[in-house]
C-alpha cells in the first residue's frame, strides 16, 4: 500500500472516528428527550424536505448523471431516483413514524424484592446505531426517522452512487433537527465514499451499539465478515409453504401461487412448496401450469417431477437457494416430520407455512419448525412491520436473539433496570 | 507450523463441528419437550451426584494432584476442589433450577391484525448454547441444569486443569438425562484441551447459537476478540457511588463501605465514590479512618486529597480500573450533571448508585446514568441473579441488547411469532 493511500485511510478513520464519538455523546442527551420533542423535529424535518423538493431533485439529478455515465442499469437508476412524488412519499413516511406511539414508554416489568428493593424494567434507546444502506436515497429519510423516534442517535453509510442525494436529505433534516432541539450529531451522514469508512464503523466498539446493514447478501456477508460490533443480520429468506395431507387443496394454491408472483424478488417470497405424497398429484397437476403460464420455472425433486411434465429436476443446490426470481422449487414428503425436518435443514430460519386443516399437524408444524415467523394457513408474504401492526419497520432479522423477524420501533430499544431502595446494602 | 501439528489441529476442529453438530440437532426435540420432563431430569441428575459422591471426589483427585504437580497457587487449588459438601451443594443447586418455573411458559404478546391473523409472540429456547468457563468444577452442573431447564443444548468448555472432574460430572449428568428421556447430545463436555476446540466453538455460525465466556477478563476479552457467534460479554464492573450534597451521609457511608469491603473481588462492587463538593468534607473525613481501618487502600483526586490524609493521589488510570481488591477511587464533583457525566464516560455500564433524599436529584441519576442497573439509596452489590429474584444466575452482562444485567432463565430464551390464519395471501 502506498504512502498516500495508507494516509487517506488514516484520515478518513480518524474522521469517522470523530463522528462517532460525538454521536455517542449525542445519544445521551437525546435519550432523555421526551416523545412530543422528538416527534415535532421528524414534522419539522418532514416540512423542510417538502419545502426543498426543487434542490432535492437538483442534487439527485447530480447522481443520476453520474450514474448513467458509468452506465449503471436503468434498473439501479431507477433505485436512485427521486421524483416529486418520491420526495412527497418519503417526507409522509417521516410523519407516520413521528405519529407513532412512543416506544420508550413502556415500562416492561416492576416487581420489589424480599429485601424491599422496587426494581423496574424500562425501556431505553440502544445508544448509537449504525446504519448501512445501498442505492435507494429515501432509505436516509426512514432511517433517520425510526431511529430518532426511538431516542436513538445514528450514523449513517449510503451507497457512493446516491451521496448528492444523502447528503442534501441529511443535511435538510439535520438542520431541521437541530432547530428543533434535537441534540447536535444525533444524526450523522458519512460523507466519505472510501470502504476504509465502512471498516471503520464497524469495529468502534463501546462507541456504536449495533449495526444494521440494510441491502443485498454481499453486503450482509461483507458486515457480518469485518464487524466486531453487535450486527443485525438480514440473511436470505428460504420460505417455504408447505402443504399438508389435509390441506384445503384451494386454499394452499392461492397462497403459493401468490407467494411466488406476486413480488418474487422479496425476502418473504416462497421459494419451495413441499408437498405430502398424499395430495402431490392433485395439488400439482392443478397449480403447475398455473405457475408455467405465470413465467415461473419449477425445479422439481423426483417424486414431484411425475406430476410437473416442464419442471426441471432440482439440484442439491436448488434446495438451498434463494432465487428472488419467478423459480420455485418442489420436494414432495411422506409425512409432517419429514416437512419439518426439511425446512429445519435446509431454510433460513425466516418464514414458513403450514396449510392444513388439521389441529394436531398444525400444533406440530406451529412448535417444531424452528424459524421467526411460522404461519398456519397464511402467506409467508405477511412478514413485515407494517402487516404486523408495527406502523413502520427497518428490517427483518435473521439473527435468533435481541430481534427476530420484522423489525419496528419496539425492536430499536433495549431495556435497563432502575433500583429503588431505602438504605439497603449487603 | 509442523505437519503433525496441524493434523492434530484438524482433527480437533472436526470433533468439535461433529459435536456441535450433533448438539444442534438435539436441540430442536429439547425444545418441544414439557417442563415436567426437563426438570425430571434435573433431578434424577441431581440424585446421580450425590450417588456418586465417591466415584466424583477421585476424579477431583487427579485433578488437583495434577495442579499441585505444576505448582497452582493454593487459591487456585482451592477453587478446584470438590469436597463432599460442595458436591452435596451442587446437587441442591440443580434440584432448585428445576424448582423453578417454566422459563418458556411464557406468551410476550398476543394480538389480532385488521386482516385478521392472530398473532402470537412466544418465548422459545434459544437453541444451542456454548459457555467457556475456567477451573470450578461445580460450574459444569450449574451450566447444565441451567440451560436444560430453559430448553437449550449446550456444548461445555471447561478449563483444563479440571478435566477429570468436568467429564466425570458431565458423564454422570448426560447419563441420568439421557434415561430420563433428554435428546443425547443434549449437553456436551468438550474433553479436548487443545486451543483450537475454543476456537471452533466460537466460529460455528449458523450451529452455536451464543456463547457465554464465564471467567476473567483475559477469558472474556479472548472470546469477544475472536467470536464469529453472538456472544454474551462479562466485561468489567467498575462501579460508582455518588454521595449527592442532598445524600443522608450515615447511610451513603455504609452503602460504600460495604459495596467495597464485603466482597472486593466481585463485580458488582464498588470501585469508586463520587462526591459532592458540599458533603466532601464530611463525609470522607467519617468514612476515611473507617475505610483505612479495614485495610482500604484510598486513591483521590485533588480536591478529595483535602480531607483524607492517607490517601495517594488518583492517577488517570486509577479512574478507568476495575481493582477487584482492597482499593476505591475517590472523585469530588460540583454537579449531579458532573457526576453523571463522569460516570458515563469512565464507567462500564454495569451498576452505579445514588444516594441522595432529592427526589429530582435522584430521577436525573436513574435516567442519565447509560448502565445496566441504576441504583437510589441502596448498594450496588445488589446486581445479582438470585438478588433480583430470579432465583438462579448464569451470569452478569455487560452487552447492551439481548440481555443486561442479571441473566437468569429467561435471559436464556427467545422469541418466535406464530401466526394463524384462515387462507390470507397479499
């Protein structure tokens, strides 16, 4: 490594460094703040991105030139865009966050000791957090605004492509923040493009309390690779739908079918139906070209491919993939252990479903498949903050402790316990 | 590294992937069986102790002979031992875990969306637990009745000077698990002594749910340095007393007294007194000669250095040390905000107390203070799983989500959301 780039990276530690730090101390005084003060900066911030729609759209036109110059797809361009419409949507998200309940009133337990101590349990802010996000500029504005509702301070670390657009969204709303008497630094953009940056914000430990990297498998891996910081994860999602020998045969058609087509590219997707041998020949001649005429690809294990003429026999591998695609895999089973088993070995722990009009196999499937989410006759679709009722959400975990599955403003809290005694001492 | 090394090396490795493995898979039926059957088998392994009284104190006998050989301190040898008593007090430990109640009875919350599914978040096992310990042998059936009473595997790592007696333990407890109708593989001693079974067990992503390193701090830094799983961290506990101007000084005096001086060596104690100016006079020139008296080496700062003539001047270190000994830092500030800023930035989160009569004094400490558990007017030596009622303990975390504090059963548990419907697909 040369003189020189050991010497940016030296700087461009050193000043993310800084950020933190000055974040951290923020985050103290922004935990103590109450829930209307926090609520009227996001309105504020809310305002100001509504009033500067005409230099939004001038910075974001800035990474869109220099997006096309590099000929990024018109896919990812399309990611970064920022019309009127999306300035509006993103300034509305910001006041539904800031018209949520305060989720730092809850007081999670209360008890007194033998010894007459009062011990609460209470709800606080994580600290400081770390967000790492990829093209989309509106990610800014919703992160921003879930952290800040939820008494936390966060840094935040855009895709170089869209750094026009962060900045200009970060700055509207900082400003518009600290006006409002949000403690300076609260939150944070880093304006630096270097990966040295990412490095950095990943191992402050004691500094930053968690991490979330919101974005594709190659920056998941790549954040749970380098971090020594606590990281929520938000691994693929293997779902499965999983038909059982008393199924509502209808019923489990409509719910894999839409599972598949209606957004493939999506985390909750269903990726593989597995069938009972019992009602594989009627449930697939019926939904298999259904699904072929909807442009999905089945791959198919040998069992199945008897009642799927265009299948494709499935790999080893099509077992362990999540496609994001309009592609569905086929297992047929003997019995409900075998589905479960199955799904334990070779799903992500994300979401799965039972469809079945059995009390007992379901009961079975509900206990022993080992994931955040496990449906009885429902889509793995519903996976997500806002159709659990959380009114907004930063993610869906796959990590098995702190947060598991959708993740709302309850989810950006942590809890400390408070001790009141009259002397007592051992 | 030779040839012969790394074999060895390798085949270490692979045992401990088999076992975790294996555990893992154990796990899953661990955790659909009831409370009655887990807590049977505490018992029936508690009873297969205290049958074995005999047959457990040679195996400790090996082991201390062994340490006596190379020469570990007395201290050491002590906390090795297994005396009859000590193995009677191991066996009524495991019959109180299983006293306890079902830590996995549990429902977090329940709820209905408007598309009408029924939610329901619930507590679970968290899977497959790793705990790396050091030489009390006692620990091995501590861990283990722990966890199996919360429905997790666990995978045990103790240190190497007490082999005998761990596998000795373990081999008696899987035993009686195992007729008693736990999994096999439930609970796992790894017998290897080789560095790189630690180092396995804590790179099984995806298998190894958490770790928790119990021990000093060499063995927690270690664990943290080199974890690629979740891990539950005992850092440091340096904790405060402040003595507010508005402080009864007879009680702030027996709180610190007695946070220091009843066990110098844990970590709840306490390991610095911040003072307010108005009361520093008083209440260090009472305190002083007690403290002195009891052998208390004093470490002040300028202003303390006034009104305790024995002390040593505090060096910037002395601020930033958890001592574990006969030693207390003394810090003399003019603000409830100083004191609490001092706190934040010099403490480990883990336990500080106020001692004030000042109802808005003592709020502003409990809500500024970032640690684990705030104390009013009472001794932070309270931080304690069986003092907060929890009746059992695996430990004191120091992280900031997942667990704070004092971890009991529950601490040792997770979340799921099982979701029921009638045929909703989105």
């Amino acid at each position: 490594m040369s003189q020189r780039v050991k010497e940016m990276e030296g700087s461009t530690r050193a000043m993310v460094e800084d950020l933190c730090l000055a974040a951290k101390k923020a985050s103290r005084k922004l935990a103590l703040l109450d829930n209307e003060t926090r609520s009227a900066a996001l309105r504020a911030g809310a305002a100001c991105l509504r009033d500067e729609v005409v230099l939004i759209g001038e910075e974001n036109q800035r990474d869109i030139n220099g997006a096309e110059a590099i000929g990024l797809s018109a896919a990812l361009i399309d990611r970064l865009r920022l019309t009127p419409e999306r300035i509006e949507a993103m300034a509305a998200g910001v006041e539904q966050v800031a018209a949520l309940p305060d989720p730092l009133a809850e007081q999670i337990r209360a008890w007194t000791t033998p010894s007459d101590l009062r011990i609460r349990q209470v709800r606080i802010p994580i600290g400081l957090i770390g967000v790492i996000y990829e093209s989309r500029p509106n990610v800014t504005a919703d992160v921003a605004a879930l952290c800040l509702k939820s008494g936390n301070a966060v840094i935040l670390k855009g895709g170089k492509e869209a750094i026009h657009s962060n900045t200009v969204i970060a700055d509207l709303l900082g400003d518009a923040f600290s006006a409002a008497g949000i403690p300076d630094c609260s939150m944070e953009l880093i304006r630096s493009t270097e990966r040295e940056a990412t490095h950095t914000l990943l191992t402050q430990t004691g500094v930053v309390d968690m991490v979330i990297p919101r974005g594709g498998l190659t920056l998941q891996r790549a954040v749970a690779e380098n971090a020594k910081v606590p990281v929520i994860n938000h691994f693929e999602g293997i779902c499965h739908v999983y038909v059982d020998k008393d199924a509502d045969l209808e019923m489990a058609e409509e719910i894999t079918f839409t599972a598949k087509v209606g957004r493939p590219g999506v985390c909750n997707a269903v990726e593989k139906v597995v069938v009972h041998s019992d009602v594989a020949m009627p449930f697939l001649r019926s939904i298999g070209p259904r699904l072929k005429a909807a442009g999905v690809e089945l791959r198919a294990d040998k069992h199945a491919m008897r009642y799927l003429p265009d299948a494709r026999p499935a790999t080893e591998d099509d077992m362990h993939t999540e496609f994001l695609d309009l592609v569905l895999a086929v297992k047929v089973v003997d019995s409900i252990d075998d589905a479960i088993n199955f799904i334990n070995t070779v799903g992500s722990g994300h979401s799965d479903s039972i469809i079945t009009k059995n009390r007992e196999t379901a009961d079975k499937f509900l206990a022993g498949v080992d994931s955040a989410v496990v449906y009885e006759n429902a889509s793995t679709r519903f996976t997500d903050g806002f159709q659990f009722g959380f009114g907004a959400e930063i993610g869906i975990s796959t990590n098995r402790v702190h947060a598991r599955g959708p993740m709302g403003l309850r989810e950006l809290t942590t809890y400390k316990y408070i001790v009141q005694g009259d002397g007592q001492y051992i």
